[in-house]
C-alpha cells in the first residue's frame, strides 16, 4: 500500500511539473502603464476635491497644464516648453509649445490659457482654486466683483507667450501650477455634466 502512494505522489509531481512549470503561459499584466481602478466616477471634471487622488489622477490624464512636476519634485515643462520667472519673482512668461493641439485638432494658444483662467475664476463660488491663484494681481478684487477679468494679471502677450503677474512673490505658485486642476480645460459645460454627453 506504501508504494501505491509514493508511486501517485511522483505521478502527482510529474504531472504537476509538467502542465505547471514547462507550458508557456500568457500574461496580460503590462508592466509599462499604470491601471488605475476607478469606483466612482467624479460627479464633474471642472471642480474635484484635492482629496480625491483618484479623480484627480483621472484629470490629470486627460488633460494637461502649463508644467509639470517629475518623480524628484523638480517643474518639467508641459504645455509650455519653457517659462521664464522676472528678478523680481512677480512676473511669469510662459512659452506655448508649437506642437500642442487640443483633441479637435486646434492648435492650442496662450489665449486657450487665459479663457480657462477666466472660466475657473468666474465659476470659483467655493473657491476652490483661490489658495494657489490669490497671488495674482486682480484676483481678490475679480472674486469681488469689483473689476473685470481684463484687469487681472494674466495677459496672452502672444499666439504663444502667455503673462502672469503677481501681486507680491509667491515661492509655491510653479509648484501649484502643476496640481491637475490646472490642466487646460475647454467647454466647461460640457465637463462640468460630462455623464449627460
């Protein structure tokens, strides 16, 4: 009876090697992208909580901002090639890449960024993007009411020389810049009830 067994174990083993170890298996993981699982879907993609990692994340694949920020926390460029900061700190020219299109096949403009600068500003009533854009000449008076946006300090010098001024120096504002909800968004209300489109 001993050697029954012993003889079904090695026949279990060889067995086991054989369709385990020796077949060529197919694997779907893909080592070179990121999956992320994604359980609900943001209730809109103008406004999304700075604590919801996975809708932001989710933002910030879809569309992108003037700069970006690289794995040692240095700004990369984005949208634009490159920037340029006064010697003062209050004055940011920011320098469009002739490469870049919007999904429509526009080519995308300073003047993109300063229609989105003015699309948050006016449809911020929570506030939401006040922390990193206060620093700006203008903005508290825009939130205001007190002046138009053309008295802000974000100017289209050029198709794509995009100026912003500010107020006083502001050591995180390039570093702000690069957070998702500064991507370049068009149509906002197209985004802000994207599920109904």
């Amino acid at each position: 009876m001993r050697i029954i067994k012993v003889i079904l174990l090695i026949v279990f083993l060889i067995f086991n090697l054989a369709f385990n170890v020796f077949q060529k298996k197919d694997l779907i993981l893909d080592k070179t992208g990121l999956s992320i699982g994604v359980v609900n879907l943001p209730e809109n993609l103008v406004y999304l909580s700075d604590n919801n990692y996975v809708s932001n994340v989710m933002l910030g694949n879809l569309f992108e901002g003037l700069v970006n920020l690289t794995p040692d926390g240095d700004i990369s460029s984005g949208l634009a090639e490159r920037y340029t900061i006064s010697s003062d700190g209050l004055e940011y020219r920011f320098y469009i890449r002739n490469d870049a299109y919007m999904s429509t096949g526009k080519q995308i403009t300073s003047q993109d960024f300063l229609n989105f600068f003015k699309d948050i500003l006016d449809k911020d009533k929570d506030k939401f993007y006040y922390d990193e854009l206060k620093f700006i000449v203008g903005v508290d008076e825009y939130y205001k009411g007190e002046i138009l946006f053309e008295h802000v300090g974000i100017e289209s010098l050029k198709d794509n020389v995009l100026v912003i001024k500010l107020k006083q120096m502001d050591e995180l504002f390039l570093k702000n810049l690069t957070k998702d909800k500064f991507s370049l968004r068009e149509n906002f209300k197209y985004l802000y009830n994207y599920k109904d489109f």
